[in-house]
C-alpha cells in the first residue's frame, strides 16, 4: 500500500464525515484531513502535542491564505493585455510585500510552534509540508494520466 493510501485510509477513518461531505468545499476539506493526518504522522505528534499544535497551525493557515488571496486580487485586477510602467511597479511591489508578509507570519509561528513542541519537530513540520505537496501533485498527475 503506498503513503498516500495509507494517509487516504487513516484519515477516512478519523473523519470521514468530511470525506464524503457533499459540501462545495469538499475536496478542500479532504486534502486538509489528509494533511492533517499526513503531518501527524510524519512529525510524531503525540495527541496533546496535536490538541495544541493544530489550532495554531490553523491559525496560521488562515493567516497565510488571506495574503495571498490578496495577491491573487491584486493579480487578478493587474490582467490585462498591457498595463503601464506604473501599474507594473505596484504589481511589483506588492508581490514582494507580500512575500516578505509571508515569511514574517512563517518566522512569527515557527517561534510560537517551538513553545509547544520539540525543535526537532518544528524543523520536520517543513519538511512534512512539502512532502504532502509532492504526494497531492503526484496523485493528481496519476489521477490526469489514467483519465
């Protein structure tokens, strides 16, 4: 059985009221089980560890994809065929502040993680995001192929 199964196993187990949710968000909903179950395992959270580490994390979350919904806004008003050298410049610009937003909220949270959890498991928690990526990418990509 491959991770991702496993991890598609173990979190229809744990919540699979929200697997099978019939909700617009469902397969939002979804990959976030499987990421939570993903990042559980890969980081050994003990289940206090978990009841204290997935709030923030959360919190985090939200905070992150508020940025970029708000580059996504600006990107989206910025699409046109041509802009001028002005609009290009405050394209610009607000990219790198958010950016630099972004890591502020990852340095910012790394310090309140390493409160509540070993330093060792914060350093994995970067490596276990990035991880999970790849396993969604590859299966989407394998899913695309059979299709």
């Amino acid at each position: 059985m491959t991770t991702l199964k496993k991890i598609i196993f173990i979190a229809s187990l744990q919540c699979s009221f929200l697997c099978i949710s019939a909700q617009p968000n469902a397969k939002k909903e979804k990959i976030e089980v499987l990421k939570v179950a993903f990042i559980t395992k890969k980081i050994n959270l003990t289940s206090n560890e978990a009841q204290v580490f997935w709030p923030l994390y959360n919190e985090l979350t939200d905070k992150l994809e508020a940025n970029q919904a708000y580059v996504r806004q600006y990107l989206k008003s910025a699409n046109k065929a041509e802009i001028t050298d002005k609009e290009a410049e405050e394209l610009i610009n607000a990219d790198i502040i958010a950016l630099k937003k972004e890591a502020e909220l990852h340095k910012e949270y790394y310090e309140k993680f390493k409160k509540i959890l070993p330093v060792t498991k914060v350093a994995q928690l970067r490596i276990a995001e990035h991880e999970f990526r790849k396993e969604i990418i590859q299966h989407i990509k394998n899913k695309k192929g059979r299709e």
